[in-house]
C-alpha cells in the first residue's frame, strides 16, 4: 500500500485550510504515540534499576546509576541515524520500522530481571538497547516539521514533543504499580516490560494504516548533512543540551536521586518531574511563536539556573519539601526550554537560506532539529554519571548540581550574545529581530 504524498503546500493558506490540516492532524496524533512509547522504553530503566535490589541483584549504586545513563547515551547516537532516515525513506516508513525495533529492548529487559545471577556487562547491554527508543524522537521530530507551516511549528512541534515526554512520567508512574511493593522478585519485575508489547503493537499498526510520507521530505544524506557547516546547528545544539539534556538527563536520575538523597521517601513520585516537564514544553513553544524564540529561552536559561541553586541549597539543608519544590520547578524550566528552543530553528534557518526560499529553510531546519535532538540528549548520560560520581565523591549530589548551575549561566551568555544582541539581529538576521520584536 503506498502512502506517498507528492504535492505539499503548507505555507500556501488555501492548501493548508483545504487539506494540509487534515493530514497534518493525522500524522501528529499517531506521531505522538509512537513517540510516547519510544521514550516510555528508553526511560524504562530509570524505574526498573531501582527495583533491581530488592529482586536480588547485588549491583552498587554507581553501577546502578550506570545502567540508568546508559540508555541516554545510545539513544542519543541513534537519534543521528534516525534523522536522516527520514528524509531518505519516509516519514511513515520510518515510524514503523522504530516502532517494531521497540520489541528489542523490552523482551530482553523481560528476560533477564527474572535472572539475579545476570553478569552486570550483560545487563548493561540489555539497557543500552533501550536507547532505540530515545531515536524515535529526533526522527518524529524532524518528520512532523515538515507537515506545519512555519507560523504553526512552534506549537505543533512542542505538542509532539511533550506527547512523548509524558511517555517518561507515564512509565515511572505505571512500572512501580505493574511491578508490585519493594519485595517484588524478579518475575514480578517482568511486568515492566511486558505491559509495553501491546502498545508497541498498536504504534506500529497505527503508523502502517493512518501515517503518510511526503515525498516533498525527501533529500540526499550530503544534503542534510551540510548544515553541519553552520556554526548556528551547533550553537542551538548547545543550547539544547541545556533544555532537553537536563530534562532528559533529570528523568533518569530522579527516582535514583529521591532513593540515595532522602532513604524514606518512595520513589513513585518520581514521575512528577517529567509530567510536568512534558506539560510546559507545548507552552513555552506557543509563548515563543508570540513573543520570539530567543527571548523567551534566554529567561527560561534564567529560571533553571535560580531553580538548580535553589535544589543545592535544599539539598544541603536536608528539607525535602524544598527540594521537590525547586526540582519539580526546574523540570517545568526543561519543558518550557525546549519549546522555546526549537521554536528559533525556523527562524534562524529561514534567514540563512535567505533568497533560496521556504523550501531550502524546511528541509535544513528539519536536519537542524534531529542534529540538535541528537547532542541534547547526551545529557541523559551525562547528567546520571555526574550526579552518580558527584554522590560516590562527597556523598551526596550537590556538588553535580553547582555545575549544572554554571553551565546555565552559561547558556544565558550564549543566548544574549548571539540571538539577543540588538547589533547581531539588525545587522546580520533582521527576520530574528523582527520574531522577537
């Protein structure tokens, strides 16, 4: 059955009223799900390794940090191959094929919680193959931006994002509940994986039947691997290490964090964070539509640094209601920041290609999104390792979070001096002055 759309005008009004709306709409919403399953299978460990002790597996702490980050590190190499899949076999094609790769990760996690005497290298193998999961998004991503007209991205991307975000808050809050109390053995453990399988049935079928390629999509790997050479897809790659690197990064780590942090706390209220990350992620991509990118990511760097000092103060003083207040605030940040963030790759992109036209802008910004998706979701590794060394140094995580703190900052730099400067807007991107006019 072939599913290929050759004639796409989304910036053309008529078109978009007449029928780009409809097919759009389709698209997102199966999107959406298969993109929620994907990140409920990448983050799936960030709950399991915490059962793991209880169901008799004699892991460290630092080992179980480990197969928490590691997840984030492979799904962040993926997510370079997912992208440029897209273009090269179709966005519905695609879509199915990552969502029948999902059976991978979780028949194995199946398999060896129900084996305490599972070697930790082999364990480790099994969790980095849950980072498949975290590929689908830079290719969902990257395939639903060419569906939306530039004046509807912001919003839609956010809503496709934080669709699948919720995957992260939605599995760190239905695991501990399948899996049972803290006696739980291994067979019980099992549970985590399996209630996934129908679900990624559903995705799959979903995207075969109701998805569509657009062959308007399609370009060359040398093609979409030329934006390389803009300094701007690394500079907003950085940035998105900011935003979605911590929210990525923080969802992993929580429920490890709440467990080694403050011992007589439950760990279910873990998924809090990402359900509230997930949440003000469309927000802040509609708020930068009205009010400009850049502007709104530079405050937002703003808040996550006050919120990551106010969890190093809180951390300190040992108040636990203090730190899931600031935590929870800081997650909301993460959210908001990626909306924001991925809202200025038009801008930028449509004044880069500046006479070559709309369709340079799309196809390059889409490129920019899954390289940017990419390098921003190293901070699901990097951001559990240093929360795991920070407490396996000093016995506790305040340390990790100083430097989170300064790398904010940093962030806020690097904003005003590129996208914010008044002198850089007029002179060199005039469309950027004028989106955050």
């Amino acid at each position: 059955m072939s599913r290929w759309i050759h004639s796409w005008e989304p910036e053309n009004v008529e078109f978009w009223e007449r029928t780009g709306k409809r097919i759009a709409r389709r698209n997102l919403w199966w999107s959406i799900l298969a993109e929620n399953v994907g990140f409920s299978v990448w983050l799936i460990w960030s709950i399991t390794a915490t059962r793991l002790p209880s169901a008799g597996f004699r892991y460290t702490t630092d080992q179980l940090f480990a197969l928490v980050s590691l997840p984030g590190l492979v799904g962040a190499l993926m997510r370079f191959p997912y992208t440029f899949a897209v273009p090269r076999f179709g966005g519905r094609n695609w879509t199915i094929v990552s969502a029948l790769l999902l059976f991978i990760p979780t028949i194995l996690l199946v398999t060896l919680v129900q084996r305490p005497d599972t070697p930790f290298w082999l364990m480790m193998l099994a969790a980095s193959t849950a980072g498949l999961g975290g590929g689908n998004f830079a290719s969902s991503m990257a395939n639903i931006s060419f569906f939306f007209p530039d004046r509807k991205k912001g919003f839609a991307l956010g809503l496709n994002a934080a669709g699948g975000n919720i995957g992260v808050s939605t599995v760190q809050l239905l695991v501990p509940i399948v899996v049972g109390g803290v006696g739980a053995g291994g067979a019980h453990l099992a549970n985590a994986g399996l209630m996934w399988l129908p679900l990624i049935a559903i995705a799959t079928c979903g995207a075969f039947f109701f998805m569509d390629n657009l062959a308007t999509a399609r370009s060359s790997f040398r093609d979409q691997v030329a934006v390389a050479r803009y300094k701007h897809t690394w500079i907003v790659a950085s940035l998105y290490i900011g935003t979605f690197g911590s929210f990525v990064g923080y969802s992993a780590a929580f429920p490890l964090l709440l467990k080694t942090q403050f011992p007589t706390v439950t760990a279910n209220l873990a998924f809090l964070g990402p359900l509230v990350g997930s949440l003000a992620r469309p927000l802040g991509g509609l708020i930068a539509d009205r009010l400009g990118g850049a502007r709104v990511t530079f405050w937002n760097f703003v808040a996550m640094a006050g919120a990551s000092g106010g969890v190093v103060w809180f951390l300190q003083a040992r108040s636990l209601s203090g730190f899931v207040v600031c935590f929870l605030a800081l997650f909301v940040t993460t959210g908001f920041g990626n909306g924001s963030t991925f809202r200025m790759i038009p801008a930028i992109f449509r004044t880069l290609a500046g006479s070559d036209g709309p369709e340079r802008a799309r196809r390059e910004s889409a490129a920019v999104i899954g390289i940017a998706s990419a390098v921003g979701a190293l901070g699901g590794f990097f951001i559990p390792r240093a929360l795991g060394a920070s407490i396996k140094a000093t016995g506790g995580a305040s340390t990790a979070f100083a430097f989170f703190f300064a790398c904010y900052f940093a962030c806020v730099a690097i904003t005003w001096w590129y996208y914010l400067r008044a002198s850089f807007l007029v002179q060199r991107m005039p469309s950027l002055a004028h989106a955050n006019a």
